[in-house]
C-alpha cells in the first residue's frame, strides 16, 4: 500500500465500481458527457477564432481599416499631407482617396455601383491586397493612358456581361460645390464617361458586387479638382482593434473639417456576430460540461451509500474525516481528469484539421456550409489557441471538483455505531 492512504482508497474504489453495472454506467456517462463538452467547446473557439482570422488578414485587406474623408471642401497638397499621416507609430501606410457613387451601363444592362474609388496605382498597394485577389488584368493597368480604365468586381462584371476590353458607360451625379448652386444641381444632367474595363477581381461576399477601382488622376478629373486635391486617405493600421482611436488622432492633425470612417462602421456588424456567437456558445457548452460534471455526484452519492461500511470501519480504525473526504473526491476528480484528457486531446486534433474535416465533409454530401458569393470566404477556418484550451481544462476541472465537495462531505458524517450496528 502507498501513501497517501487517501489517493489509495479512492483509486481502489474506482477499480472495484467497474463491478457495478448501473454505478459503472452513470461513472462512465459523465466522463463522457465532460469529454464531449471540452472538446466540442475547443473546437467552437477556435472555429471563431478562426473567422476573427480571416476577418483581420482577409476582408480588412481590402476594406480599409480606417478613412478621414474631407466634408466641405478637398484636402490639398495630399503628398505632404500623407507623409505627416504615417509619422503616427500605428500607421502603417496611407494612400489618397476620391470616393464616387454611380451607375455603369452597358448595352441594355445597369448596374449601380455602391462605390467607385479613385486610387494611387502605387500607394494603393501598400494599404489594399487588391493585387492579390485580381481575377483577370493587371492592376497596373489601371494608369493606362490611353483609356479611361476601370477594374470591376466579379459580381458586377457577370451582371454587365462584360470582360476584358469591354467598354461601359459610368453616370455620375454632378458635385455640389456649393449651398447656392445646389438647387440647382439637383436638377443637372449626370456627369457620363466611357470607360474600358482593364481588370477584373474576385474577393467573396458583397464587395463584388458594389466595388470599382479608377485611378487617382482619371477621378480628379471628372470631379474636376486641382491637380494635388483629393478627397482624403485610407489608412492601414497595425492593430485592427485599435482603428478608432488611431483614426481619431490622425484625423486631429487636419485643418479641415473631415469624417472619420473605420471598419466597425461598415464590417463591425461581421465582428460582432463572431463574439456573440463565441459568448453563447461558451455559456452553452460550460452548462453541458456543468450538467455532464454533476453526474459525479449522482455515481458518489450512490458510492458513498454502497461503502458505508468501510468508511464506519476507518472511521473507528482512527480515520480523519479529510481522509475520508479527500478519498471520495479523488473519485470524482479522475472522472472528471479523464473527461479533460480525452476531450482536450480530441478537441485539439479536430479543430487543428477542421477545414479539411468539413471540406472532406462537404465533398462527400456534395454541399457547401458556407457560400463566397454571400460571405468573404467559402470554407470554415480554425486556429488553436493554447489560452483557450487552458481556459477550458480548467473550467471543466474546477466544475468537476466542486461536484465532488457534497457526496464527500456526506461520507464523513457516516456514523460507525449507527451502520456497524445494522451488519
């Protein structure tokens, strides 16, 4: 026999239940019913932690972390202004801007295009991943100077059965430039250019269908600015979660009146859903793993009945209550370690290669979970954090010791006279 005494008894105790049919099964049921919930928690967090992922790496590449877009009138001299924008330590590039909204036809087809950017070819790079995703033409394209040039998502190229070389037609309303002339512009025929679409791009989701890129020069035109004008700057910020306090400060340093944009404004509603659903989903799972953890306490209730004898006998062998008690919540913890190793293990591996689970998954019922033409990307992403698996080891060990304390506590106020008396 080892010490302590109590570890002892309670590992004995396990290895003698395996006897006892019902008491084995609901033994068994909540080792289960723990590792099931351990894991399955794994795999939702990292599943969210996944779209957090792709949401920071892949649609902030090219939506813009944040915009100061001038309200009354254009921001001038842009290139010293820009170089004064990237001095702030969180900044990481900043390319001018000139923001449209408008219709392209072509042939009988309309389509109405939510935004159309005029971009520096060159500084657009460094704040947009707009190279990466081009389906057809170059980017570079863009500062042809032969054409008016256009890159267009996918979405709006299917709608206008356009391709490559393909010409349109863009109608933009007239800018107001000022409170005099505005009556009058409502009424004022809409600003029309033939353009030539020189690439295409693919991204996912909505961008696709509501995106158009021109170049920087081709847009000051049509709205006829001075040559140094833009209408502001997008900027690509170090720590996503922090754009709105970077944007603010940036946005103090300009002596003109600007609207501050960042991406909560237009994707936080995307965010916001991942954490909701990562808060519900971890109440949920902590109440499985609650209800799987106070299964222990039927099997020690129903221990502590059954053993009542040899707990009367240590008793009056000069057995103290901390040893009686430490012997039965040793039974619960290795039930509810068991649970953790099994699940944390098993949870780890599925959500390390859950993509390609559910890829294999989806190939097999020929279905997909998730569609790029409504979100930004067509497969379901993972990424293991050890913080969260900690989090939920230790969860699940802490519900399990304390649905221990009671049946334990039980065992020690067993009388030996009153039970010794009855064998």
């Amino acid at each position: 026999m080892f010490k302590p005494l109590s570890l002892f008894l309670g590992l004995r105790y396990i290895r003698s239940r395996h006897g006892n049919g019902f008491s084995s099964f609901i033994s068994t049921s909540s080792t289960a019913g723990i590792a099931l919930g351990v894991m399955v928690l794994i795999v939702v967090l990292s599943t969210m932690n996944g779209f957090e992922r792709e949401l920071a790496q892949r649609l902030l590449s090219v939506v813009p972390h944040a915009e100061i877009i001038a309200v009354n009138e254009p921001v001038t001299d842009w290139e010293q202004k820009i170089k004064s924008v990237i001095k702030h330590p969180q900044v990481q590039s900043a390319a001018p801007v000139i923001k449209m909204t408008g219709v392209m036809q072509h042939g009988k087809n309309l389509k109405g295009i939510g935004e159309i950017r005029g971009v520096d070819v060159e500084l657009e790079q460094h704040v947009s991943a707009i190279t990466r995703i081009m389906l057809q033409g170059q980017w570079q394209d863009l500062d042809r100077n032969d054409v008016l040039g256009v890159i267009i998502g996918v979405g709006i190229a299917k709608k206008l059965n356009v391709v490559i070389g393909d010409k349109a037609q863009i109608l933009l309303p007239q800018p107001k430039v000022n409170k005099v002339s505005q009556q009058k512009e409502i009424f004022s025929a809409p600003i029309k250019r033939n353009v030539t679409i020189v690439g295409i791009f693919k991204f996912g989701g909505t961008i696709d269908d509501t995106l158009a890129y021109m170049s920087l020069k081709n847009a000051s035109e049509i709205l006829s600015y001075q040559p140094g004008q833009v209408q502001g700057f997008r900027l690509k910020i170090s720590d996503v979660f922090n754009a709105q306090i970077v944007a603010r400060e940036v946005a103090y340093q300009f002596d003109t009146y600007a609207y501050i944009y960042d991406w909560t404004r237009s994707q936080g509603h995307v965010y916001n859903d991942i954490q909701l659903v990562r808060m519900v989903m971890f109440i949920v799972l902590i109440l499985v793993i609650a209800v799987a953890s106070f299964n222990i306490v039927s099997t020690l209730i129903m221990a502590v009945n059954d053993k009542k004898g040899d707990i009367a006998i240590l008793k009056t062998m000069g057995a103290s209550s901390s040893v009686i008690m430490v012997t039965f919540m040793t039974q619960g913890l290795v039930n509810g370690l068991l649970g953790c190793v099994i699940g944390g293990i098993s949870g780890v591996y599925i959500a390390s290669n859950l993509t390609q689970v559910v890829a294999n998954i989806e190939s097999f019922f020929n279905m997909h979970f998730l569609s790029a033409d409504v979100y930004f990307i067509d497969y379901i992403p993972s990424q293991v954090n050890l913080s969260d698996v900690y989090i939920t080891l230790i969860t699940a060990l802490v519900m399990s010791l304390v649905a221990t304390i009671y049946p334990a506590w039980r065992a020690t106020k067993v009388e030996p006279a009153q039970v010794l008396g009855q064998l």
